[in-house]
C-alpha cells in the first residue's frame, strides 16, 4: 500500500505542469500573478506531501519546480511557453511545454502542446467566472492526448474533470479570494488536498 501511494504521488509530481487543471497542461500560464506557491498532500498519508513553486519571469514563459516527500524525495523542473496568449471569450490560448527536463521521474521527459478556451457563463446572472475547455497533446513521457473541463457553479466554486489519456480525474477548487484557492481532486482512486497562493499580481 505505501509502494502505490508513493507511486501515485510521483505521477502526480510527474505530470505538475504550469497552471495545471488537475494533472493535465494547459494553454493558460498563471497570469495575472508572477509567482505562485502550492503545498499538498494525499488524504491518510501526511508523509506523502508535494511543494510547487511556479515563477513566470517574462509575459509568455513560465517556469517550475516541485519536490515530493520528506523522505525518497524527488525534485522535478519543468517550463511552459505561450506561443498565442488567451483572449478570454475570444480566442484560444496555445502553449508548447516540458516536464522533468533532468529525466528524473519513471515517465521521464515530457513535451506537450497544450490548447484552453473559456466560455462566457450565461443565464439571467452570468457568472465572472468561464466555463473552460482544455486539451492537448503529449509526447513522449507525455500521453498522446488529453482533455478536461472547469465548470464553475459559483464565482468561488468551481468542478474539474479531466481524460489524461490513460485515466478520468475529478476535483473541485474554492477560490477563497483572488490570491488563495483550496482544491481536493481524487486521482487514480486516491484523494489529494492543497492550498495555492498567488502571488505579484500585475
């Protein structure tokens, strides 16, 4: 049991791309901010924690780095660039990428391309948050294809779904204010919780 929860913590590290919906890419970079920081764990398993720091240095790049555990750690760096920046409710946001450029993780290097679009939410009060398409492809630590959905039920809550390709995942986020947000999402059978703060806003 200890041998699958660290294996699924490692994947989950694997696959920590810039601004993420659950496991899969985006198009999106973490626009407005300029940094933000994630901390988390896997439910029943408080050993079994990941920190993410995500650090955009110029308007299209942006770069990250993430360990997993105290102990067995794993440290992983990554970058995602936009190549056509989103127009939210206009145009598609179109992003190239790659994971774990040092080759450490068992899925090794990845690359990606990575497509999002937003929806403006209708109805007699629309909401300010969009409904969100993302998909994308992956080659080779990557899969070939995946695909997820944000649906926001309230301007703070929002469900998440995602086809990575091999997997369905689930989730939900709570954008306490602008700059915190709460997310539990369940991956491969198993529950995991964080807390992301933005930060440098422009």
């Amino acid at each position: 049991m200890r041998w699958w929860t660290l294996t699924t913590l490692v994947l989950l590290t694997c696959w920590g791309h810039a601004d993420r919906l659950i496991e899969i890419p985006t198009g999106s970079l973490i626009y407005p901010a300029r940094f933000r920081l994630e901390a988390g764990a896997l439910i029943g398993t408080p050993n079994q924690t990941r920190a993410q720091l995500f650090v955009r240095p110029t308007d299209n790049l942006e770069l990250y780095g993430i360990r997993t555990g105290f102990t067995n750690r794993t440290e992983l760096y990554g970058f995602q660039y936009t190549l056509i920046p989103e127009v939210l409710g206009y145009a598609p946001g179109l992003s190239i990428g790659a994971s774990d450029l040092f080759d450490r993780s068992p899925e090794g290097r990845g690359y990606f391309v990575a497509v999002s679009y937003g929806l403006a939410s209708l109805g007699q009060t629309p909401l300010d948050l969009d409904l969100r398409i993302h998909l994308g492809f992956g080659f080779e630590g990557l899969p070939s294809f995946f695909i997820g959905f944000e649906v926001p039920l309230t301007n703070q809550f929002v469900l998440l779904a995602e086809h990575t390709g091999e997997r369905v995942n689930f989730g939900a986020s709570w954008l306490v204010n602008p700059h915190l947000q709460l997310r539990a999402s369940v991956v491969r059978g198993q529950t995991y919780w964080s807390v992301s703060l933005r930060l440098w806003e422009e």
